[in-house]
C-alpha cells in the first residue's frame, strides 16, 4: 500500500523489544511499507520531529522512559490525523479508555499475531485517508 506520491507509507515502531521490532518490521516490509524503529520515548520524539515524519505509529504502553499515556498524547497533539495503534502487555481497563480518548486507532494486547498487527496498521491507514 502506497500513498498517491508512489513513496510508500512510512510506519514507527516503537517498543523497547528488538525481537518484537524485528517481527513487525519484517511483515511490515513485505507488505511495502517504509519503517522507522524506535526504543524510547526520547527517540520517537525525534522521529516525529524529523523531515519525513511516519504516517503510522505502533507505540508500546511502556518504555524505559515512558509508562504512561504522555507519549501518545504528545503524538496526538502533534499529528492528530496520524493513526496511532497502543501495544501492551499491562492494558487496565483505565489505560485503554484514555489512550481511546486520546484518540489511538487501537489497543492491542501483548502477545499477538505479528501478522494481524501488520494488516491492522494497513486498516488504519486507510481509515485515515
């Protein structure tokens, strides 16, 4: 899936796991999306500051400097049209209503099917257009 300019669309996977951006990134890739990693909050703030910003953003609950739902709303402030989907191992009923509230396309919960997650980010960015 690509955008109307042939470049494709740009995802941000933020979660302090390799393993878990690896996995996104590998099924994201075959399904022709461009990705950015991130660890942390600080380098997710880079990324959304940078000159290509991500047109999506996958962004763990919890990271070494963030456990809160701050990040999501710093994101939401900034890109409010930007589809943004919570992964989570720590979802309380109080965390999903306010990262919904926020305005996050989506709650999932840790684990899930790498695939699922992938084809969700595809559902989101359609939604968005």
């Amino acid at each position: 899936m690509t955008p109307n300019n042939s470049h494709p669309f740009r995802v941000l996977i933020v979660d302090d796991e390799f393993l878990i951006r690896w996995a996104l990134r590998q099924a994201l890739e075959v399904m022709g999306y461009g990705v950015i990693e991130a660890a942390d909050a600080a380098s997710t703030r880079r990324a959304m500051a940078a000159a290509q910003p991500p047109d999506a953003v996958l962004l763990d609950y919890r990271l070494p400097d963030s456990n809160d739902l701050g990040l999501l709303s710093s994101i939401r402030r900034s890109r409010p049209e930007m589809p943004v989907i919570m992964m989570t191992a720590h979802g309380t009923p109080e965390m999903v209503k306010g990262a919904l509230d926020l305005g996050a396309y989506r709650i999932v919960s840790k684990p899930f099917e790498v695939q699922q997650v992938a084809e969700l980010v595809g559902e989101a960015l359609k939604a968005a257009r």
